[in-house]
C-alpha cells in the first residue's frame, strides 16, 4: 500500500531517533571478523573488530526496516525542507553521534585515523616558516662566474 501524499515515510523524529537507536546497537553488537596470522608459525586466526557508525550505514539500516527503497535521507538531514524542520534537531545529533564514535575510535586506534580524519574533515595544520638574515641576490638572466663579479658587466669570452 502506498503512503498518502503528504506524508513521511519516517513519521516523527521520535521513530527517526529509535531507528538509529536501533542502528547503533546493531552495529556495536555486530563485529566484523578480520582474519589474522600468529605465532612464528603463522597460525590462521581470527579477532572482532568494532564497527563504525556510518552515514551510509544508517541510511542502508533505514532501507532495510522502512518502506524507504533508496539511499537518501537528505529531506531529513540537509535543512532545506521547511516541512521537515522538526527533524532538524534529531538529525544533527544523529550526525554528530557519528562523527563522533569516529573521532573516538580514530584517536584510540579501533579506526584507521588517517580515514577517519578524511571522513570528518579534519586535517593537520603545519606551518613551515624560514628566515634568513642578511642579503640574497638572484640573477635569473645569466649564470655569474665568480671571477665576473668584481670586473665588467659583459661576459668575457
């Protein structure tokens, strides 16, 4: 049955919230399995590492557990939508619930804090900065030898 025009396929904020409740515990509870090799005799093993909290992932959680069929939940998330304004609030929090188990688990290494910095946006500042005292003269026309830099201006042949 089709929804009536008009209305959401996620109906209040409160049932957007429980979703990603719902998302959160899923993944936490849901390792994935990474095939290892140890001891001298490289033994074939395996170790749960933690999941991250994903746009995508939540998006896909969504489409799994709603009648939504595509991957987009920009009505919600973007702001632009006046008619979808009471999810604001849920939605950035929901973001930046996300962004934050990554931060976290970059910065403790359960991530790879190189991918995690680049999901979020963050980056490394450096400044490199050199002085010098004293004079530097440059000659981009001709090459100077050192036996013309007291005598004529011409070159000598």
């Amino acid at each position: 049955m089709a929804r009536p025009h008009g209305t959401k396929y996620i109906e209040t904020p409160e049932k957007m919230w429980e979703l990603f409740e719902a998302y959160k515990k899923e993944v936490k509870a849901k390792p994935i399995r990474k095939m290892v090799f140890v001891g001298k005799d490289g033994n074939r093993d395996y170790e749960d590492r933690e999941r991250p909290l994903t746009m995508e992932g939540f998006e896909c959680f969504v489409m799994n557990h709603t009648e939504i069929n595509y991957p987009d939940l920009s009505s919600y998330f973007d702001g632009k939508n006046e008619s979808y304004q009471d999810y604001f609030h849920i939605c950035t929090r929901i973001k930046r619930e996300i962004r934050q188990d990554q931060i976290d688990g970059g910065m403790v290494g359960i991530f790879n804090p190189s991918i995690t910095q680049r999901l979020n946006g963050l980056v490394e500042k450096s400044e490199n900065k050199t002085e010098h005292s004293g004079t530097i003269n440059a000659n981009f026309g001709s090459v100077i030898q050192p036996s013309q830099q007291s005598g004529s201006d011409s070159p000598s042949n």
